[in-house]
C-alpha cells in the first residue's frame, strides 16, 4: 500500500464519519464547590460542530486519491 492509498482511506473514513456523526462531543469537569473536604463538581458537555461540507469535501478528496493511487501502478 502506497501513502496516497492509506491517505485516501484515512480521508474516506474522516467524511464518514463526518457525516454521520455532524460533530464531536466531549465532556469536561468543573468544580463547583471545594471547601476543605467537602467537594462538587459539575459535568458539562461541549459540542464541536462539523459542518456537512466537511464530510463532503473529505469524502471526495480520499476517493479522488484512490482514483489516482489506482491509475498511478
């Protein structure tokens, strides 16, 4: 396997997912009250959003470079 056959792969899942998923999630911790033994801590849940055009444009560059990789042996 060439790089550009792993990049294009790379690139076909990146838009796949990108698509279906249309963002990342994650959550972080933040303390809320801390005095002496006593604690509390809140979870919060951020979101990154991935536009559809993201997915789209990296759907298409992953399988234009396997076209290419292809052709190229």
């Amino acid at each position: 396997m060439g790089g550009r056959t792993i990049a294009g792969i790379v690139l076909v899942v990146i838009g796949v997912v990108a698509l279906a998923y249309q963002g990342v999630t994650y959550t972080t911790q933040k303390k809320v009250i801390d005095l002496g033994p006593i604690q509390a801590t809140k979870e919060e849940h951020h979101t990154i959003p991935l536009p559809p055009i993201v997915g789209i444009v990296s759907l298409v560059g992953g399988i234009a470079l396997l076209a290419t990789g292809k052709r190229g042996n």
